[in-house]
C-alpha cells in the first residue's frame, strides 16, 4: 500500500525520525537507541516512512541503513505554504478584533 506524506509528518515520533535521518544515516538500532519506544515500533515507523518514499533503506554489508529523500516531503511543503497565507489573513484578522473589543473595553470604563 502506498501511503502519502501527510500520513507520515501526522505522527510525532516520525517527524523525530525525519528529522534525526535529516543529519545522518542510521541503522534501524541506530535510530531506535534514540526513542525511548521499542525496536518493533521504530520498525514499523520506518515501513511507513518508505511506504511513503520519505525513506529509503540501503543495504551495506549485513546492516540496513536509512535515510530520507528529501524531494519527497516537497509536496508538503507545497501545501502548507499555500495555505500559510490564508492563516495569516485569518489570525490577522482575528487580532484587528480583539485589539478592536479590548479598546471599546476600555473607552466604556
């Protein structure tokens, strides 16, 4: 089953392995002596960021090693900087009102 980005950054503990595969290559053990959950659960993390082709295992002798492919979290990217403006525009707005209530408060005191 393919999975897609947003499936993968949903999940803390894998935008913790993201970022820790940002800075290096490491083995499944090198990657779980860094959470405090079990090898399994790391493993099954690491199945699901290579479903979605945020990370790729290269084999090395007997060791498997992992590592991220950045190009693929770009859609991503792409998407929430779309919609960072209308976020913007919205809290911007948001904060005229407030300023707008918390000024009346203050003129009828």
């Amino acid at each position: 089953m393919r999975r897609d980005v947003f499936q993968a950054i949903a999940d803390p503990v894998r935008r913790d392995i993201i970022d820790l595969l940002s800075k290096d290559k490491l083995t499944a053990n090198g990657v779980a002596e860094k959470f405090e959950v079990s090898r399994p659960a790391i493993s099954k993390h690491l199945k699901i960021l290579i479903e979605c082709g945020l990370v790729q295992a290269e084999q090395k002798g007997r060791e498997r090693y992992f590592h991220i492919r950045p190009s693929e979290l770009i859609p991503a990217f792409m998407w929430v900087d779309q919609h960072r403006k209308l976020w913007e525009d919205k809290i911007d707005s948001f904060e005229a009102y407030v300023t707008k209530i918390q000024s009346k408060k203050k003129d009828n005191e």
